[in-house]
C-alpha cells in the first residue's frame, strides 16, 4: 500500500485506539483530529517517530474541521456519544457534524471517506440516538455519495462498555437486570419473558479491520456496511454469559421495559447515568444484522466470537484472579 494521509476524527476513542494500530501497521501518516490533544497522546507510541500526530479540533468549527482534513487522502468519522451533555448533543455530533466533516473531505479532494454509524439507525426510530445517527449517514451520502457507512452491532473489547459494565455490576450487585417486553405476563414460560432484546456483539478488532478494507477497497464507495458477530444472543444470555466467564453467582432480575424506564429517571440525574430513557427505547428493537445490507463477508473478512475474545479481559473479575497471577508470578 502506498503511504496515505489519514485523517481519523474520534481517533482516540474505543473504536479508534485499534483502528490507529492497524492503519499504523500499513505506513500510513495519521491525524488525529480530537478536541483535546493531550486525549490522544497515548497512541503516538503505535507508529515510528511522526507516524501519528494529533490535531485540536473543534467538529463544530468549519475552518477547523477543514484544516483537519487538508491534503488527507483518506479520511474516517468515528464521533459517537451515548450520554448527551452540554453541546455534545446527539443532533450535533450525530445529524450535523458528520456531513460537515464529509463535505469538507469532499471539497479537500479526499478519496476514500468512512463514517462509522450504528446498528438499528432509522429515521422513523423512537430513540434519538439511533434517529440522529441516521439523518448522519443522509448527511453523509448527500455530501460524499462515494463515502461508505459501517454499521457496527454493539461493539466489544478490553475497553468496552458492555460486557465489562455488567461483570463490575457483579462485583457489587447480588442481581443483573434483564429488560423484556415480556416480563412477568402471565401465561408466559418464565418471568423472563423471551429473554429480552436480541444482541450480536461484534469484536472491536473486526470493526477496525472492516474499516481499513473498505479504505482499501475500490469496490466499497457508496455502500453502507452491517456488522454484526457470528452469533446472536438475548439479554438474558449476555447475563449468563458474562457471569459464567466471571465465574460469580448472580441472580437475574426480569424488569419491563416500564420498569426500566423508571429506573432510567431516577438515574438521569448522575453524571454518567448506567441507564437512560433512549437506551430503554433503542433496546425495544433487536440489535441485530437486518440482511438487506453488505457485511463483514463482502470485505473479505470472518468476525471472531464472543467466547473466544472475553476470557482475555472478563477473568479480571473473578474473585481468584490476583491469587491466580501470584501463582503464576
């Protein structure tokens, strides 16, 4: 691969530490465009002296998003939030700044453009934040028509905030929450309901290589990529699943979506509340590979498992786990 110019908004965030990594490992120069410059340092030590730089830049600020994708050749949108706060809100980060940042790669004359969007996105969709995403990637393909939009399922990995949220929540709770439409009917097989909104997880490591295959693809543009892992699961077995590998007993609390949504108020106060009212309402609907979408078979790629990648950071918070590293020391 020749030597690119790229340019990753969000650089710094879960998606992108590994996505860094692997554009490093190809010779490219990278940019760093962050809010924050001393939020990024930490990835300079993945490239040789110069590799990876950082650039501040404020996505609300046209002459600096301009700036950030000056002479790029390539450029990738990874700006997500899941807690709105301040100006950092689902319709700016979400809706608008995406297609500035495609219009301005546009203008800069760059050839590949990627925006990473989310599973579920609809326009018609009760929760804000999957609504946003999606008049996103309009912006997006308004502005750059040849851009390509990836799709991830709930992402995990070391630093996620899903399958590492429930095991500390084990740490502390004598019980899991398991959210069902469902719960407690009568006539039901069980109080759970049919274990809950459906999930499939997909590795972090994949998402990162399905976005440096659609950089290098000539065949990607204008396409719009789901990705989902090999495996779909249900609330309740992402539970059981967690506590299983974390080796803890736990019991598993069935709750309505009403209960849910009580709790997210009382929860709204908190700085970064563990639940709010729109992800109660993104959970009302399946967070699963539609079909009607390119996946991860289409850029040449095999997405790994869940069992086979949370052994190697869930063992953490098994109750044996300093005494095992002792043992082995």
């Amino acid at each position: 691969m020749t030597r690119q110019l790229v340019t990753v908004f969000g650089g710094s965030g879960f998606i992108g530490r590994h996505l860094v990594q692997r554009l490093a490992a190809t010779g490219a120069v990278i940019r760093i465009a962050i809010r924050y410059r001393e939020d990024a340092h930490f990835l300079k030590t993945m490239g040789d002296v110069g590799q990876i730089t950082t650039l501040e830049t404020d996505i609300n600020d046209l002459s600096e998003v301009k700036r950030a994708v000056e002479d790029a050749d390539w450029v990738v949108n990874l700006v997500g939030i899941f807690h709105p706060r301040g100006r950092h809100t689902f319709e700016n980060l979400h809706a608008k700044a995406p297609g500035v940042i495609a219009a301005a790669a546009k203008e800069a004359g760059v050839s590949r453009f990627v925006h990473v969007s989310a599973m579920g996105a609809s326009l018609d969709a009760e929760s804000e934040y999957a609504r946003t995403k999606a008049q996103g990637e309009q912006e997006v393909f308004s502005a750059f028509p040849e851009a390509v939009v990836i799709r991830p399922s709930v992402v995990f990995g070391p630093e996620d905030a899903f399958f590492n949220l429930f095991a500390r929540m084990a740490i502390f709770s004598p019980f899991l929450p398991v959210i069902d439409k469902n719960a407690w009917k009568f006539g039901c097989k069980s109080v759970f309901g049919d274990g809950g909104p459906k999930f499939q997880p997909v590795y972090v490591g994949d998402v990162a290589d399905a976005i440096l295959s659609a950089l290098q693809s000539s065949e990607a543009g204008g396409k719009t990529y789901e990705l989902g892992g090999p495996h779909v699961y249900t609330m309740r077995q992402i539970m059981e699943m967690t506590l299983a590998e974390i080796r803890r007993d736990r019991w598993l609390l069935p709750m309505t979506f009403g209960m849910a949504r009580f709790q997210a108020a009382l929860m709204r106060i908190w700085p970064k509340p563990l639940l709010t009212r729109d992800q109660v309402l993104m959970m009302m609907r399946d967070n699963v590979v539609s079909g009607n979408y390119s996946g991860f078979s289409d850029l040449g790629l095999e997405p790994t498992t869940a069992e086979s990648i949370l052994p190697t950071y869930l063992n953490r918070f098994r109750r044996t786990h300093r005494q095992m590293v002792s043992r082995e020391a």
